[in-house]
C-alpha cells in the first residue's frame, strides 16, 4: 500500500473517532459551517444535574463569542431545540446581554413556563438554525470551540447561581476539514 492512500485512510480513521466521541461526550453541538449561520443541535448526552428554571431565562454557552463583536442581529430559520423534558414551541431565541457578553443565551424554547433537566437522563433534543450578522459571525467562529453549558443562565452575572448541565462543542467547519485533508497530502508527498 503506498504511503498517500495510508495518509488518507489515517485521516479518515481520525475524523470518525473525532466524530463518534463529540456526540457522546457533549450535549450540544454548534455548527458554524454556513457564512453568517449558527446551528445548534442536540446529542444524546445526559444531564449532569436535576433542576428546573425558568425558559424564559434559558442556557447559556460559556465563552462560544469572542469580545466585541455587538448585536448578534439573529433572526430564527428554523428550529425545535428544547430541554428533552419539555415540548418545544418552534421559536428558541438567541441572546447575548450587552456587546461584549463572551456566552451565548438561547430562551423561550418551549411552551412550559419551567424547563426541567434530570441528572442522568438526556438533556436536549431537538435542532434550530438562525442567521446571524456578519459581525455575530465572526466573533462565534473566533470564540471557544467547546466549553461548559450553564442553566438557567442568560448572561455572564448568572453563572455564581446557575448550574453546569454538560458541554458544548463546535464541530468542525468544511474549511477545517478540507485543511486537514490538504495537511495529509502534503505530508504524504514529502514521503513519496
């Protein structure tokens, strides 16, 4: 077997195991593969905590925004993201207090008036896509790429008295995944 196909398969091998263990280990997934475009999917990861709390408040996502990037502009494509203990109402919004707040805020997701999340059961289910502003977009795809998710909690000032349900994790983008691929056959040339 020559040492490019070897490469390849390698790679291959490396992207499914990223791919097998981010949805185990996380409860949410942000895809911020589209200009100007979040995604938020659930996973099938558990709760790490029983609470209830108001939706109108929400759950947050420690430091997914890097500084300065202002209003997020947001405006809701599509989606039914809610707690997997209650029904969604198809409208989560996005939220971030002021314009320098480093979290981001999803609220109003479902039509109880309390979400609830139980320690070892699934956490979310569910997906939703907004398109966000240029700005917006740039300070996601320059924050965190995977961090803690706080409940309930819609800013910064929250986190003393809100919870860590699980993780967040950015997947990877289409541009990150082409690099990896161009950084093995690179490498596997220079070994030919």
């Amino acid at each position: 077997m020559n040492t490019s196909r070897m490469s390849g398969i390698g790679l291959a091998a490396a992207l499914a195991a990223f791919a097998s263990t981010a949805s185990a280990d996380h409860l949410l997934e942000v895809d911020l593969s589209v200009t100007n475009q979040i995604t938020i999917t659930a996973t099938s990861g558990v709760s790490a905590v029983t609470i209830s709390g108001s939706q109108v408040t929400g759950f947050y996502l420690e430091n997914l925004l890097a500084g300065g990037s202002g209003s997020l502009g947001a405006s809701l494509v599509s989606g039914n993201l809610t707690s997997a203990e209650n029904a969604s109402d198809g409208s989560p919004v996005l939220y971030r207090f002021g314009l320098n707040d480093p979290g981001l805020n999803v609220y109003s997701f479902t039509t109880d008036s309390q979400a609830s999340f139980t320690a070892g059961g699934l956490a979310f289910s569910g997906t939703a896509t907004w398109n966000v502003s240029e700005a917006a977009y740039a300070a996601l795809t320059g924050g965190a790429t995977e961090g803690n998710v706080y409940f309930p909690a819609d800013d910064l000032g929250d986190l003393p008295t809100a919870q860590i349900l699980g993780t967040y994790l950015v997947i990877p983008a289409p541009g990150a995944i082409a690099l990896l691929g161009l950084a093995g056959l690179a490498g596997s040339r220079r070994r030919d």
